[in-house]
C-alpha cells in the first residue's frame, strides 16, 4: 500500500466519524423525527459526511495501486463494495506493511482497543434507542 494514500483515507474516515457523531448529537434537537428536521443538524453535514466516504474509498483504491473511479464505483455497491475493495490485490508488493495488530506499538494497541471499546458502546446505545422506540 501507499503510505500517501493510506494517510489521506484514515484522515477522511476520520472526518466521516466526526461528520456522523455531530449528525447523531444535533439531531436529537431536532423537533420532528428527522435529524434533518427543524432545531436538527444542518444539511451541510450530510455533504461533509458523503464527501468524506467518496474520499476514503478513492483514497485507498489508490494506496492499492488502482484507479481512484474504482474505489468511487465500488462504494455505491454498499457493504459488497466494501468487501470487494478489502479483497483487492495490492499492487505494491514491495512496500510491506503488516497489519498484523502484535506488531503495533502499545500506544497504538492502546488507540486501538479505546476505539473498539467506544464502537460497541456505541452500538448498544443505538441498539437500546431502538428497542425504546420500538415499545
């Protein structure tokens, strides 16, 4: 992979990340069920969030050495686009990157485990919303 390329993908999930929270926190205001709705967040959020996701996708098909339209074109395929771009051979074999999570330094172990932790806190808040609403 690209180091380049990796960089300006992890900044645009990043940026993806933040876009969502900042929808989920100021949607709650809103006064209708929408997030989008009145006192809700504003719609400028929406097109950060979108063009954030078209960035990391572009971004990392070309720390894989592929065209950055694919990365876009996979992208509206959903969660098999996502796969598919996973699965693609890196075609730089002779930059090596391991990914394996024994070889990350402690701090990074550490950002990593706090990040795990805080998506499945996440995930149960969510869940637990969604089943109060649904009763």
């Amino acid at each position: 992979m690209l180091a380049r390329y990796k960089k300006i993908g992890n900044a645009a999930v990043g940026v993806s990340a933040v876009c969502f929270a900042t929808i989920l926190v100021l949607g709650k205001n809103s006064s209708t069920g929408n997030v989008w709705g009145p006192g809700g967040a504003p719609p400028i959020l929406m097109y950060a969030e979108v063009m954030a996701i078209f960035g990391a996708f572009w971004a990392y098909a070309k720390s894989k050495g592929y065209a950055g339209w694919l990365g876009v074109v996979l992208l509206f395929l959903n969660v098999v686009g996502l796969i598919v771009l996973l699965k693609l051979r890196d075609k730089h074999p002779n930059i090596s990157e391991s990914n394996d999570a024994s070889s990350l330094p402690p701090t990074k172990k550490l950002v990593l485990a706090i990040f795990i932790v805080v998506g499945l806190v996440a995930f149960a808040y969510v869940f637990t919303e969604i089943r109060k609403a649904s009763s």
